[in-house]
C-alpha cells in the first residue's frame, strides 16, 4: 500500500498571532512601547516573543526567544535594543512550522536593500508552494514558518524598491494575512485583500502605530486612527508621512473567529466591538434555540 505523507502544516493550522509596529520621526526608546503594546496582545500568542529596531540606516537588532513576553523580555533585553524610529514586535501561536526558536518572529534578513525585518500574522495558504519554487530557484530558508516565504518573495520582487517588491509578492500570496515591515528607514503595514486578519493605525505624540488590534493601542495610550482597508498597504516615510497603495480591490470578509474567540473583549476591530458583538451573539444564540437557561455566558 502506497503511505501518504500528509505535511506539517496540515496539523498545525492555526492564525492566532500578535503584531506591533511603531514609527517615530527621532529616535526614541520604541522598543519598551512596543514590549507593552506585545504584553496587550499576548491572548493571541503564548508560544514565542521578539522585537527588532532598526539602527544606523541599515542596521537592525533584534531578540526573540521562547516563552510569554514578560519572561522573553526583562530590563536587561530591553536595554539591548538601541533608541530608534522603527521598531516592530511579534507574538507567535503556531501557524506553520514547528514550535522552536529558529521559528520566532521577527524574521530579520539581509536583501536587497540591506536589512529588514517582517511580523506576519495569519496563514499563507500557498506558502508551500512558493517556497519549492523559489528552491529550485537557489533560494535557502532557515526556518519551516510561511513567514520566511513571505519575506524571501518580498525581497526577491524588490527590483525596484521594497515598496514595489511587497505589491508584488502580496499580489501572489493566498490566504489570511497582516504584516508589518521596517526597512530603509521606512515601515510597511499590510493587509490582505479580504481584510480577514485584523490591523489598525493608531498615533501617539506624532508616532505611527500599526497593531493587530486597538487593545494594543490602549496600553501605550495611543489613539485609534482607523483600520488598515483590505487590500491596503500603507507606507510611512522617514519624516512620518503616510502614503498608500491596494494590491486589488475585493469585497470585505473579515474573519468571524476573531470576534468570537481570537481578540481581546475591549478591542474594536473594523469599527465593531468585540464585546458587543460577544453580547450579540450571546442573545441571538438565546433567541434561536430557546433554551430554558437563566444565563448566556462567554467561555474564555
């Protein structure tokens, strides 16, 4: 009988991660906002902590290693991560690859523009794919997470520029997905055509923050902006200016689960309240199957 070898990812489907990005016009201690703005969405990944800040123009420090934020990151680490305009943050639940520390995020490489950094959330449904292609190409990958298919795709479109290398690979990936990126100076937040990963733009003192959900904003006294629209990636330049593109127009489908299980009760996502959106479902459940109950209650 013939075996059948059903890959890794088929046992480990699962799109619960955090991401936090920060931009600043002068430096500053970015990496401590961006420890809080984690510590807030540490619900959507227990598993694994990183942060990476860019320095000196195309230099980037980062440290990631197993565990919940709070044990990832101490005084000492912190104090690791220079003063900077950039910094971006990743808190990881298993979406492909297995659990070990060479698949922490941030993904930090060399391209072709120097170094960069990405934080991805969701799931790459095509991810395999790409990769074989790009290994018969000459490319190598380190780690067995989409993430770095992400990433090497970005970068191998970035001919002219990384803004353009992103709309290209964003163009060719399927599936679920926020990013952010810091590179040249610049940061990227991205989200997927379908908006079914949640991501907001928040700003604090004339910072730029991009976050999976606005808890994270709180929790830097930072203030909600807007989400980022399907399909958008937003570019923020050296001085703070903002500017975006769409890698194509799609009708809106964001991701139920994030609303009954994934986010935060206090957070809003997409202009609606979890909580109330909780206490909706919680009524309407009681509304259909008229149940002889005397309470409705969530299940954390």
């Amino acid at each position: 009988m013939k075996s059948i070898v059903i890959p890794e990812r088929e046992f480990c489907v699962h799109e619960e991660c955090g991401i936090i990005g920060i931009h600043s016009a002068v430096p500053a201690d970015l990496a401590r906002e961006v420890y809080y703005g984690l510590f807030a969405l540490q619900h959507r990944g227990q598993e694994s902590a990183g942060i990476a800040v860019s320095y000196a123009k195309n230099k980037i420090a980062y440290y990631k290693n197993m565990g919940l934020v709070n044990d990832v990151f101490g005084e000492e680490e912190l104090k690791l991560l220079p003063e900077t305009t950039n910094a971006i943050g990743h808190v990881r639940y298993s979406t492909t690859g297995s659990s070990n520390v060479v698949n922490a995020q941030p993904v930090v490489f060399y391209g072709r523009y120097g170094r960069m950094a990405v934080a991805h959330n969701g799931n790459i449904v095509n991810a395999i794919e790409i990769k074989n292609k790009m290994l018969k190409q000459g490319h190598i990958f380190q780690s067995s997470i989409d993430s770095e298919v992400v990433a090497a795709l970005i970068n191998f479109y970035s001919t002219e520029g990384v803004e353009k290398g992103i709309i290209n690979a964003c163009r060719e990936f399927v599936g679920a997905f926020s990013l952010v990126i810091t590179a040249q100076e610049k940061m990227y937040a991205i989200r997927d055509r379908y908006g079914l990963k949640p991501l907001v733009l928040g700003e604090k003192d004339g910072k730029i923050i991009f976050a999976s959900e606005s808890c994270a904003l709180d929790a830097i006294d930072a203030t909600l902006i807007r989400d980022v629209k399907p399909g958008e990636i937003v570019t923020v330049e050296r001085d703070g200016s903002m500017h975006s593109e769409f890698i194509e127009e799609k009708k809106m489908r964001p991701c139920i689960f994030e609303y009954v299980y994934l986010a935060r009760s206090d957070s809003v996502i997409d202009d609606v309240s979890v909580y109330e959106a909780r206490y909706e479902c919680g009524k309407l459940l009681a509304e259909l199957f008229k149940i002889d109950a005397d309470i409705v209650a969530g299940v954390p």
